[in-house]
C-alpha cells in the first residue's frame, strides 16, 4: 500500500516538476525567438493538459486535494495571466517602441517567475505532504502491522488454547466414554456375575432342597421312602392294605458281622424287595434299620387275597434267595404284619401284626377289625382244633390247578393237587394253618391226607396229578413210610409225579437222592419245584434223577417286561431239552407271560390265566 502511495506521489511530483521545466523551457523559447527576430509560438495547450494531469492527480488524496486546490487554482490563473503575457510580448514585437517590449518581457519573466514559483510552491506542499504521508503510513503500517502480529499472536494463541482446549475436551470426552465404556462393561459384567450368582444360587437351593427332601423323606441307606414320607403319605392317599415286613434275628447278624455288613444286607434286600414285589401301585417304604413296608392305596384292583398271596410269595422267595455280601454268601428269613383296616392306624395295626407273627413263629400275621392280634392265642388254638376236626371230618381237601401243554397240544394237561380245608361253605387256604401244623407237629398228617387225596383223584379220573412235598418231609422217617406204603399198591403211579420244593435247602443231599431213586423205581415222575430261587442249584438238575423242572415265579411273574429273567428262563429251558426234562412255567398272570415262556420253549404253562385252583370236577365234569 505505501509503494502504491510513493508511486502516486511519484508521479505527481514528477508532473510538477515537469511543468516547471515547461514553463522555463516556454520561456526559454519565448526569450530565443525574441532575441532572434522571431515570433514566438502560442500552444499552451501542453501546459493546461498537465495542470489538468495535477488536478486529477490530487484527487486520490482527500487530504492532498484540500491542501492544494486552491494553490493549483492560483497556477490555472497564472497560466491564464501567463499566456496573457506571452500575447503581451508577442504583439510587442511588432510595436514601434521599444519600452513597450522591454516592459512586456518584464511583465512576462515576472509572471514566469510567479508562475514558477507557485509550480514550486506546489512541489513544496506536495513533497511535504508526501513525506508526512509516508511518515503516517509507515507508523500506521508499523502500528498495523504490530496489531496485526499481535492479533496474529492473540489468534494464534486463541487458536492454540481452543486447540488445547479442544483436545483437552476430546481427551476428557474420550476419557468420559472410556470410563463409561468401562463402567458399561463393568455393568455388564456384574450383570453376568448377578445372573450366574443367581443361577448358581438357584441351583443351589434346588440342590438343597432335593437334599433336604431326600434327608427327610428318603432313607439314607436303600434310597426308598422312609417312615416321614409314609406318614406323610397317610395324610395324603387313603390305603386299603399295609405289610410291615422285617428281618427275623437281623440283630445277631448285625452283632456277628457288624454294622457296615448289616448295612449291605439292607441294602440287598431293599433292592429285592423293589425287584420281586409283584403288586401293581404298590408303594415300598424303608420305615426303619430292618423293617420295610408295603401299602396299597384305595381304588386298585388288588384284592386282600391277591395282596395277602403276593406277600407271602414274596417272603418264600426272599428266604430261598442267597446274597453275596462282601467275601460271604448269607440267606435271610422274614416276617410280615399285614393289615387291612385302621385307616390312619394301619401302620400300628400292621406292627401288631408282625409282633403276633414273630410271637407264633409264622412268616405272616394279618391283623383284623375283629381284634384279631388280641385274640392271636385264642385262634392258634382254634386253628389247632380246626385242623383236628378236619383230620377227623375229612375236612383236609385239594384243589388242583391245570399245568397246560403250550408247545405240544397232544400232550395232556396236569393237575397240581394244592391243599385246603373246607368249613362248611367256607374254603381255607394253606397260609393261615401250614404254621400252626408245624407248631403243633401235625404236619406230617397234612402231607400224608394231600397224598391220599392225589391218588384217589387220579384213580377216579385217570389224570396225571401232582403234588408238592417239601425237604422236611423227606427227611422226616414218619413221613417217608407213610408216602412209601401209600404207593406200594397203587397201580397208577405212572399219573402220579411228586414235586420237590426247593424253597428250603438240602441240608443232607444223599437222603434227598435217595428218596429221588426210590420214588421212581415206583414209575412216579419226579419235579423239581420253584427252580431258579434262593437255593436253586443247576447241579440238582445233573444230578438227580427228575423229569420236570417248574420254573419259579420269581423268574416268571415279570418276565414279558424283564429281559433278565427272559435269557434265564431261556437258558433253564435250553439246558433242560439237553437232558430230556420238561419245564414248567408257575405263576403265569397274563396273556403276555403266557405268550413270553411260549416264545422261550418252555413246555407247560401254570398259573392263574391257565386256570386256578379248584376243585377237581369243574375240569373234569365230562369224565
């Protein structure tokens, strides 16, 4: 901006001082042409074009222009007074006097000289001017540059401190976001652990509580439901039967073996208990240390003989079954109080019940609304007297149930002769007087009144028939005259087979082959009875002299459902076609068992879907 300004100033200077030079070079001019005879030249026109030039010049200075427009104003008078002149000398010059030119070239130098003084005047103004001018603007410039710098430098630092500012705020603002990233992930995180805690805590009281239920309503040792859970269940369900059964002289064994042995044994029998008791809805409970119970609910479609039948199956069964616990093999007996009445006070009824057993050395004790269990002495000997009257009233009779050919129709069927007493139109079955007959030594005359019965059925009605005798007859001497001088003359001993129970064991081996050997000299058949239980040996199989094996129920009763029992009926029946002995297949319930040991080759079928017991003329009505 100051260089514009200099070159403006420049060249207004310059146009003053060549309009000095042009007024003393006109001058000049005018004078030669005088003194040389001359007449001068009268363009002006030069001179009025640059004091136009100054004019114009000024007018980019406000300041200039009022300083000088009243001096340039003088200068276009004096060009107007000095051309005035100029024509003064020019026309003097051809005057006669010579004074006239002498005065007008003293007029025309003097206002050249003013005319020239005001140029220089001009020049004067203007160079002050222009050197204030320059002064001004270089202070301002300085001054402005000064500000500027020092708006530059606030700016900068404006600048700088926003821009420190500004990352100040970004490092805060990403600092804020860290920590609230952070913080969010921290949440998350927590909210993870709460969730898991809770999961984990939920768990846990689910493991507690089933631990809990299982403390207080499940035996520790069996797993069963224990004597809370039966109570407890006594509130809930209405039962219609109970059996408390326990472990005969459990003690002794606990005493001799000790307590870890006698929990093992507990254990094996809660399990057999859950595997053999045949009673559909039954519900098992381990009540106490050796005492198991067994209830029905209302509503099923168990009756009392059926329930009182299954127990007791389940007791022979259990006696004959040999338990390996730890490096020893060991058999139990056990009792059953059973009770159908009471209500809530089953339980305690049924107690009564196994204590009256227990006190008369049976297995079963069935307690009754009629105070039965405190009458107990008073029916021993009732029962006692029962079994003497019917001794003498040929009261002593048999059903017999059918063994059914289910592999060859041709075969026949075979009656099993099972005893019972008859009292008037009453039918009394085996387990409320087979005890009382042991107790008071009579037994031996139940035995020999079935033969009697057996043998008068098969010569009546020419039908295979059978019958069970058990290890204690054997070895009774009385007994075995008694069955010997029986079939001495009987002439159809070839009808006749007689079936040995293998529920209790063969204490003296030789004296059961013997009898074995002697019974089939007679032409008699000889079966071996509930195979496949407790004391079930496949060496009696080899070794004695038999001709069918009766497969018991333990095997049977569950053997559409147990593929256990399948493959061991399946390898009795396999060992038995080996040796030429026929099997016989007990407690067929069902279609699907019947269906299931025929499908297994099993020879004969009995049970109560074949046909149960009853007298002899309802299947032979026709003969």
């Amino acid at each position: 901006m100051i260089s514009e300004i200099e070159n403006k100033y420049l060249n207004l200077s310059k146009n003053i001082q060549k309009l000095n030079l042009n007024i003393e070079e006109k001058q000049s001019n005018v004078l030669q042409s005088i003194l040389l005879g001359k007449k001068p030249q009268k363009n002006h026109t030069h001179l009025e074009a640059i004091v136009d030039d100054i004019y114009e010049m000024i007018k980019f200075d406000l300041r200039l222009k009022n300083l000088l427009q009243d001096k340039l104003l003088v200068l276009k008078k004096r060009l107007v007074s000095y051309k005035s002149v100029e024509v003064s000398v020019i026309e003097s010059l051809n005057s006669k006097y010579k004074e006239d030119l002498e005065d007008a070239i003293i007029g025309y130098n003097e206002v050249t000289k003013g005319f020239t003084e005001d140029v220089s005047e001009v020049e004067q103004t203007i160079r002050s001017i222009i050197k204030n001018t320059i002064v001004e603007l270089r202070e301002s410039n300085s001054l402005s540059q000064m500000m500027v710098i020092t708006s530059f430098l606030i700016t900068l630092i404006i600048v700088i401190f926003s821009v420190l500012k500004l990352n100040s705020l970004q490092n805060n603002l990403s600092k804020e976001l860290k920590r609230s990233s952070e913080a969010e992930e921290k949440q998350k995180n927590l909210q993870e652990q709460l969730l898991k805690y809770n999961e984990n805590l939920e768990n846990e009281i689910t493991k507690k509580t089933n631990e809990l239920y299982q403390k207080v309503y499940t035996h520790f040792l069996s797993g069963l439901p224990n004597r809370n859970k039966l109570l407890e269940d006594f509130q809930i369900y209405d039962f219609s039967m109970v059996a408390l059964l326990d472990i005969d002289k459990f003690q002794k064994f606990n005493d001799v073996y000790g307590e870890e042995m006698g929990n093992l044994a507990l254990q094996e029998t809660a399990k057999f208990i859950e595997d053999f008791i045949d009673i559909e809805g039954a519900n098992i409970y381990h009540v106490s240390g050796d005492e198991f119970v067994v209830a029905v609910q209302e509503n099923t479609n168990i009756d009392k003989d059926r329930f009182l039948h299954s127990i007791n199956h389940f007791i022979n069964i259990y006696k004959k079954n040999i338990f390996d616990i730890g490096e020893h093999r060991h058999s139990f007996v056990m009792s059953a109080g059973i009770s159908f009445y009471g209500a809530k006070k089953m339980l305690a009824f049924a107690d009564m019940a196994l204590k009256d057993a227990k006190n008369r050395n049976q297995h079963v004790s069935v307690f009754s609304e009629s105070k039965e269990i405190e009458k107990r002495h008073k029916d021993d000997i009732e029962c006692k007297n029962l079994l003497l009257e019917a001794f003498k009233n040929d009261g002593i009779i048999s059903y017999f149930q059918p063994i059914s050919p289910i592999q060859d129709p041709s075969l026949e069927t075979k009656y099993e002769s099972l005893v019972r007493i008859k009292k008037g139109e009453d039918i009394i079955t085996p387990h409320t007087f087979i005890d009382v007959a042991k107790q008071n030594k009579v037994y031996y005359k139940l035995t020999r009144k079935v033969f009697q019965n057996t043998l008068a059925t098969i010569k009546k009605y020419k039908i295979p028939c059978s019958l069970n005798i058990s290890v204690v007859d054997i070895e009774n001497e009385r007994t075995v005259e008694n069955i010997y001088e029986m079939i001495d003359n009987f002439n159809y001993n070839n009808l006749l087979t007689i079936e040995i129970l293998e529920t209790e064991e063969f204490k003296d081996y030789d004296v059961v082959y013997k009898f074995c050997r002697k019974i089939r000299s007679y032409g008699i058949k000889i079966a071996l009875d509930d195979f496949g239980s407790g004391y079930s040996n496949f060496t009696h199989i080899l070794n004695l002299p038999i001709d069918f094996i009766k497969i018991d129920s333990s095997l049977i009763s569950n053997i559409d459902r147990d593929k256990q029992s399948q493959i061991m009926v399946e390898t009795i029946v396999g060992l038995a076609q080996k040796i030429n002995v026929k099997t016989i297949a007990e407690y067929v319930s069902s279609k699907e068992i019947l269906d299931t040991v025929k499908k297994l080759k099993v020879d004969y079928a009995q049970g109560f879907y074949v046909g149960k017991p009853e007298d002899i003329s309802k299947y032979c009505f026709n003969l």
